[in-house]
C-alpha cells in the first residue's frame, strides 16, 4: 500500500514514548505520532490519551527521504465546522468607535500636556527611584550571604 501525504489511516500503536506514540499501519509500516499532534489539548504524558495496542485514525503529515512518516492523531478527527463562533469576537467596527473623541471637560481642556523635558525628568526620576530600590536589595541579600558565612 502506497502511503500519501494528508491520507488518513487506521493503526494500532505499539509503543508509547516521552515523546510521542509509534504507530503500526497496514503494509508493515510504522510511524510517529510527536506529543503535539496526539491531542487538541496540552499533552504532558501520552499514555493518558493512548495505550498500546489501541486502534486510532491517523493522518499522515510528511514522509522523510529515511522512510521516516511522521502521523498526527489530532488532525485525523474532524474539523471543527468553519461556520462555527470563534471563542473570541472582536467588536464590531462602528463610525462611532472610529471617531476622535471630542467631549473634553474644560478643566481637562485648560491643564496643558507635559513637555517633553518634563516627561523625560519624570521617566529619570522613575528609573533612579527603582535603581536605589534594587541596590538596596542587593546588598541587603549579599550582607545577608556574608553574615552566614562568618559563623
């Protein structure tokens, strides 16, 4: 039997690895289902999806020059209808919210924007105030180190 990328197979896995299931199809051949392709969902030990022995539909995903076939069981189920709502929607698009905002109060109208040096002396005086904040942590942390070392 010819094996094609993108068919879709029946098999019986033989062996289960850290890194994935190995697969036995018809014909004698085998392949490699990787960790990432057994399941839609995150995978941290592969025997809690398959065991050996157990028949699943594969897909076939790419067929190395070795004879080396790399499967993928997750690919193999159907596909999620594409008519169907994505878990997450952005809102719609409206000339309302494409509009600048206009309806500042006065008193925001009145308070003019910093200046430039304004928000760089701002933005020094951030950085300087979070500098002595972790040196003060450090040498705390090594007084610390060094005062157990002395007993």
């Amino acid at each position: 039997m010819e094996l094609a990328v993108g068919q879709v197979l029946e098999g019986t896995v033989t062996g289960i690895t850290k890194f994935g299931a190995f697969v036995s199809l018809e014909g004698g051949k085998s392949g490699l289902v990787h960790i990432s392709e057994v399941a839609n969902a995150y995978v941290s030990d592969v025997h809690d999806h398959v065991e050996i022995g157990q028949k699943v539909k594969v897909k076939v995903l790419s067929i190395g020059e070795a004879g080396k076939i790399n499967l993928s069981i997750k690919r193999a189920q159907e596909e999620p209808k594409a008519n169907a709502a994505p878990a997450y929607r952005r809102p719609a698009q409206t000339a309302q919210n494409n509009a600048p905002r206009q309806n500042y109060s006065a008193a925001q109208a009145q308070v003019a924007p910093p200046t430039a040096n304004q928000d760089f002396e701002d933005r020094l005086k951030r950085f300087m105030q979070e500098s002595d904040s972790r040196i003060a942590d450090n040498r705390m942390y090594s007084e610390r180190r060094q005062r157990s070392r002395r007993r």
